[in-house]
C-alpha cells in the first residue's frame, strides 16, 4: 500500500462513530482519551475534526468518552494536581441573552468571604450574548494572562477568571467553530468539566436537562470529589429564581440531587434590553432589582450548600443572604 492510501490513524475513530445506525457505537472511556489526545496533539487532519465533531453533536457524549477527553486534556495543563489553589470551580462558556449574567456577583460575594474561585471560560463566540471575560472592566478586574498569574490573582484576591485561550488554546479554537458549524460541539460540555486547578468543589451549568445527568456521572467516573450542576439560566452557572431548580450532585462517589424551589410566585418579564452596567450599580447598592438579587443570593446559596458551609437549603440561603447585605458596596471602585 502506498503512502498516500495508508488509512490515517483516526479514521478508526470516525469510524466507530459513523459506522451506520446499526453498525456505529460510542467511544469507550480509552478511546475517548486517545482521540483527545491525537486532536490536542495536532495530529488530526480539519477535515477529520470536522466531522468528529458533528458526529459526536449528533449522538451527543456519553459520561465515559466525556471523562476521556477530560482527562486528556488534563495531561497537557501544567503540574496538574499537584497544588489546589482553588477552592471553588466554575465554568462559565454559555453567554447570557435574557438577563445580565448576575453570577459573576455570586463568585465576587464567595471570593469576599474567603472562597477562592477559579472562574474558566471563553472570548465571546456568539454575537446575540454576553460573557463574562467583556463584563470585568466594569469591576476594574482583569483576566488572568496565564495559570500562573491566575494563581497569583487567587492568593491575593480569592478570585481569578482564566481564559481557555489560556490554558488549553486548542480546545478555543475548537469552541468558537460554532459560527462555522452552526451547531455546539462536544467542546462546549468538555470545558465545563476541566477544572484546571482541580479544585475541590466544582459547579458548573448547562442549558439542555438531558446533560445534567451526563455531566454528573462523568464527574464521578473523573473522581471529583464535590460537584454540583444545575439546569441555569441561559445555560450559565446561574439560579433563574422564577423557576424551581434541580441540583445534580457528586459527595464523595456518591450520587444525589435535591430541588431548590423557585423564589418568586410569578415570572418576571425579562428586560427588553441589557445594561452591562447594572451589574456593578446593584453590587453598589445605586441600582434595585429583586430578580437579581434573588439570582445572586440563590446561585450563592447553591453553591455555599455545596462547599458545606451550611447543610440545609435554609440555613444556605440566609448565610447568603447575610453574605449579601454585608458586602464591600465600594469594592471593585474603577
């Protein structure tokens, strides 16, 4: 066989993806892995790429090939594991386009009291959203330009944001093919579930229900030891305190989930248009608005019943909402 006709090694993969409705099946954890690491390595062909991806949109990801790629991408962060210098993981891809990304005050108000959050996500790859890494000039913070900086921002503040173009550049590259496909891609599930720092706790969430499950059984098999996903608002880490919220979880190899109910008896109207501003003006207090300060009060509330500061749903929302009335109104002064 000649050079040119020798089968490249990951049409094996594309195979066992694309082989037919009968003949097709997913990835084993193993397989998973390898494939990952083929692509991180640059040794996967665009047009191979294209089509593992689309295959795997249209199958979407089991929980092992999930923890496969994973851990792939895990083996390419520097001295992963070796120090946790965060204590709080949160992922942060989706964008939000119905309300303010209120969150963001949820990690600040975590960071105030002594938790230090990683915060992990990407440049805008969607024009009709808002993301997070546009949102912190208005809180005079600033990305981390590196893991290393990232760890320095921890220890010295409790709060850092790190971009994926930062610690995996391959994987950014991959995120934003979504205006060229058309369609989200394994990609936008995998970051959710890094945890660069593997940290201790792990929050993350997502849009579509039928993920939630998925993203907690592959954080069993990946042994996170504490991890939360939840069903949030635009897709983000975020509590829509309209509706009632069901909290997948991981404690120690053991699965669980709980539902927060919702904080208001009706909808409110979402806001015709969005004023990036407000962000800041509520965390100052110049600027009134119950559905945020519910959002942030209960996503804070979520993620305190996770860290175990508190063991109840109760005793979670009111240490936040003491957390919230206490906070700094003139931090983050530009």
């Amino acid at each position: 066989m000649s050079a040119e006709n020798k089968e490249h090694p990951f049409a094996e993969t594309i195979r066992i993806l694309g082989k037919g409705k009968n003949g097709s099946r997913p990835l084993t954890q193993e397989e998973a892995y390898q494939a990952m690491r083929m692509i991180l390595a640059g040794e996967v062909e665009d047009i191979q790429l294209g089509a593992f991806l689309m295959l795997m949109r249209v199958k979407e990801e089991t929980p092992e090939e999930l923890a496969g790629f994973v851990l792939a991408v895990r083996e390419t962060l520097p001295n992963y594991g070796i120090a946790q210098t965060a204590d709080l993981d949160w992922s942060a891809y989706a964008g939000k386009r119905r309300h303010l990304p209120w969150f963001i005050l949820s990690s600040l108000l975590l960071a105030e009291n002594g938790i230090k959050v990683l915060m992990h996500g990407s440049a805008s790859h969607s024009e009709s959203r808002l993301f997070v890494q546009d949102m912190l000039p208005l809180f005079a913070l600033a990305p981390a330009k590196s893991i290393a900086q990232a760890e320095q921002q921890l220890q010295s503040s409790n709060f850092s944001y790190l971009s994926l173009e930062q610690f995996c550049p391959t994987l950014n590259k991959m995120i934003h093919l979504r205006s060229l496909m058309g369609l989200r891609s394994p990609v936008h599930t995998l970051v959710r579930l890094i945890n660069p720092f593997n940290a201790p706790y792990s929050i993350q969430g997502i849009f579509h229900p039928g993920y939630r499950p998925v993203h907690q059984e592959a954080a069993l098999l990946l042994q996170q030891p504490n991890m939360a996903v939840l069903k949030g608002e635009g897709g983000e880490t975020e509590r829509n305190p309209d509706m009632e919220c069901l909290v997948q979880s991981v404690h120690n190899n053991e699965l669980s989930e709980e539902i927060w109910p919702a904080l208001f008896a009706r909808r409110h109207v979402k806001p015709e248009q969005l004023d990036p501003k407000q962000l800041i003006q509520v965390w100052r207090d110049e600027w009134q608005d119950e559905f945020a300060q519910a959002s942030i009060i209960g996503t804070t509330a979520v993620a305190l019943k996770l860290l175990g500061k508190a063991t109840s749903q109760a005793d979670a929302h009111d240490l936040a909402t003491q957390y919230w009335h206490k906070r700094n109104k003139s931090a983050y002064a530009l």
